[in-house]
C-alpha cells in the first residue's frame, strides 16, 4: 500500500509523541550528566557522624538528676551549662566559627508554669557565606528539658535519653561535622528548653526569628530518634519518620482559595521542605528510608517544629518509626519485671548515628545549595503539554523540573534543564501530575523547590 511521505512524517511524529508520552519522561534527564547528585562537602559531613560522640553526648545528659524546666541550678541550668560548654568545646576544635550563646526570658506563669520562670535555650550559630539581605536560615533542633509521668514533678530523677537527649546529642554532633565545612546558608543549632512545658524554648525563638524579620527557609526538630525497637519488641533501624503538615496557619485566604483551585493541596511549605528531606537521603543515605507522614505530628501529641509552623515557617519533626512508650514519660520503676524509664540502656546507638547522618544530609545539601528559582508559573492553556517558565538565580548552573502524579505522595521523577531556557515544555498532563522547579549548584547540591503558580 502506498503512503505518502507528508502522512508518514505525520505517523513518525505522532509515534513519537506517543512513545514520550507512555514513557512519562525518563526519571533523570539523559542529555547532561555534568553535574553530580551528590556534593562532595554533603558526603564528607555525613561520613564524620560519630556513633561514640552521640553515645557520650546522651549519657552524660541522662545523668542530671533531671532535666526538668522547672528544675533551676542543679536540673535544667546545669544541663544549659554543660550544652553550652560542648558547643565552645567544638568551636575551639574548628577555629571559633561557631557563635555560641545562651537565649535568657522570664517566661510567665500559664500552662503548666505555676509561676514566672527563668528559661534558657542553648543555641550555636555557624553563619553562613550570605549575609544582609541575601541571608536564608537553617534552624535544627532538639530539646533539653525532661519528664517523668507527672509532668509538674520538678524533682524526681528523669533521665530522659531517648526523649530527648537524643535529639540534643544529634544537634550536638551536627555542630560538630558542619562547622568545619562552610555553607552559604546560616544554620542555627538549637537546644531548646520547656518542650513538655507547652513548646516554650521552641515558642520564644520562633518569635524571634518572626520579630527580627529573619529569612528561615526551614527548621527541623529531632524528637525522640534513638530507639529501634518498639514497644511489641519489633526491631526498625531501617527507617525515620518526617511530619509535616500540610497546611500554612498564615496563609491567606485568596492564597488557600488559588491552591485549591490549582489542585496543590498537598504542597504546602512543610511538605515540601519534607520531600526535599526525602530525596536527600535518597540521594545520600544508602539502605535507609525516611518515611512521609502526612500530619503535623504524631496522633494527639506536639512537637518544638509546631510554633516555627505557626509563624509561616516551613518546620519539619523527625521522630523514630518505632516507639515504646515503657521508656517515654514514665517514672523510673520496675512492675512484674518490666522497666519503665527513660534510660540510656534502651538507646540504639548505631541507629542514632544513622539518625545523625540523615540530619547532616538532609541540612548539609539545603545549606550548600542555591537560592529557590523565582517566578515560577504553570502555563495554564489547554494543551496536552506542560509548560513551565522560571528565573534561576544566579548562583544555579542549573534547574530540574521535578514531577509526580496527583495521587502520588512523593516526586517520581525529573529533567534538568539549562538556566538559560527560563522555560520547560514536558509532553506530560497538567491535569494528571503536580510540579516544582528547584535549582541545581555546580557541586550537586539542591535547593527547596517552588511550586509553580498558574499563568492562567
């Protein structure tokens, strides 16, 4: 049968289309391998994790008396001292880079607080190569305070390993590995006090940061992450839970309406700094999961990530997947030979490092990398075809558009493009995939991506 040349070009072309289209693009982009996945200054932070400077760091927190925020000098303010001296301790190790100093109030009677109390948070602050304006905030947490079943008992011991020494030993060690590395990205590592009083430490320096009008792309807290084996004696050392909610409490109300419309429900700021976690230790952590959960925190509980949350900053809380609540909240004690307590026998070591690791990754590779790409819009017409349009900033050599289904919780897949092209055309359905575009530093490091809004 005869074809003529024009119909077998359009038959070249439509199978070709076809094959793009069954394919939903490659998940890497094939034409340009220069830049690599990995930053070689993230590699290096995440190999100096060590599992013996955590294990110390807890131990020796567990052994005051109590950590209790009501405790005064020889509970909570001994524990703010000796915080305080580890982080002068590193920063003498690594030529002073750290800035360390103690956050002072008189916190007011309320919640949980009988009457006004002094309150400190330990924080120590790397500052970044971007200053001014140009200045973007890192801030990882743990907090110092401790409990034991009654949360207003200021006096019995409370070691409190696991919750939350662990947390504090991981923003110790991450002090330690990132401060011999620079960063364009100040971060901030925060030993926060008053947790199971109501979030106080984590409150006073959320606000902070609010009043002082400071540029903090992301804050994670590190909340009970030293426990591998739950309370039905099921061991998991393979995987972290990442919280985050999916709502902005200061969002307006034409901004909520506009993403409804645009189907981006699921893309709020924490979710995404969640995903961009997610792909980090992918990238950098082998043979370990971090888990998306789709709520601000676990059921009925609250975590020091909740006031940054509130302030509209996109806040994130990691805590083990496996808990055993024999060990969290309980005064030390042994019942028909079980042992209650939070003591540092019941931490898992090995797994607090790859804990760490995660940390340094995740807070490393968002340190090291360029700004968010601005400008960036969905093309909202009604062809098959996705268009996106962008600016990347100066510091990029590149962007990737990155991309997954609408019922998907995770991104699938990506394509690099030039920065060059301010423009992205992908033969894939707005109608049935969600996407953002994030920049791409010459080292391999990635930045939070944006969420495109429609040009419609």
């Amino acid at each position: 049968m005869f074809i003529s040349s024009s119909v077998a070009l359009r038959i070249i072309l439509v199978g070709t289309l076809a094959l793009l289209l069954c394919s939903h693009l490659p998940a890497q982009s094939v034409e340009d391998s220069s830049y690599p996945t990995r930053d070689a200054t993230v590699v290096r932070v995440v190999r100096e994790v060590r599992r013996d400077s955590l294990e110390k760091s807890v131990r020796a927190l567990a052994a005051f008396p109590t950590r209790h925020t009501l405790s005064g000098a020889t509970g909570a303010d001994a524990a703010a001292n000796w915080i305080a001296k580890e982080f002068t301790a590193i920063s003498n190790v690594t030529g002073k880079r750290l800035q360390v100093k103690k956050e002072v109030w008189v916190q007011p009677a309320g919640t949980r607080m009988n009457s006004p109390e002094t309150l400190t948070n330990v924080l120590a602050v790397l500052p970044g190569t971007l200053t001014g304006e140009d200045e973007r905030i890192i801030i990882v947490s743990g907090h110092y305070d401790s409990r034991v079943t009654d949360v207003m008992n200021a006096t019995s011991r409370a070691p409190g390993a696991n919750d939350d020494a662990s947390g504090v030993a991981v923003v110790l060690e991450l002090a330690r590995t990132m401060s011999q590395e620079k960063f364009p990205c100040t971060i901030i590592f925060a030993a926060v006090t008053g947790e199971e009083q109501a979030l106080l430490g984590s409150t006073h320096l959320a606000q902070r940061m609010t009043a002082e009008k400071k540029n903090v792309i992301a804050m994670f807290t590190n909340d009970i992450v030293g426990n591998s084996r739950g309370a039905n004696g099921k061991k998991d050392d393979k995987h972290l839970r990442i919280f985050s909610a999916g709502y902005n409490p200061v969002e307006s109300q034409n901004d909520l309406l506009r993403r409804r419309a645009w189907g981006t429900d699921a893309d709020s700021p924490s979710r995404t700094l969640a995903r961009t976690a997610t792909d980090a230790v992918r990238r950098y952590i082998k043979g370990f999961t971090l888990d998306l959960i789709y709520r601000n925190d676990r059921y009925g509980r609250g975590g020091d990530h909740t006031p940054f949350l509130e302030q509209g900053f996109a806040a994130c809380r990691f805590t083990e997947p496996n808990e055993n609540w024999d060990h969290q909240h309980q005064d030390l004690r042994t019942e028909k030979g079980v042992i209650y307590g939070d003591l540092p026998e019941y931490v898992d070591y090995a797994y607090l490092a790859r804990v760490a690791q995660v940390n340094a990754a995740v807070v490393a590779d968002l340190a090291a990398a360029p700004a968010t790409p601005s400008r960036v819009a969905l093309k909202g017409d009604l062809s098959a075809e996705t268009t996106l349009t962008f600016v990347a900033p100066s510091d990029a050599v590149a962007v990737e558009i990155l991309w997954r289904k609408t019922s998907s919780p995770d991104w699938e897949g990506f394509r690099r493009f030039p920065v060059s092209d301010r423009q992205a055309i992908l033969p894939i359905s707005k109608d049935d995939y969600l996407f953002a575009v994030r920049s791409v530093s010459k080292s391999g490091s990635r930045s939070l991506p944006a969420i495109p809004v429609s040009s419609r």
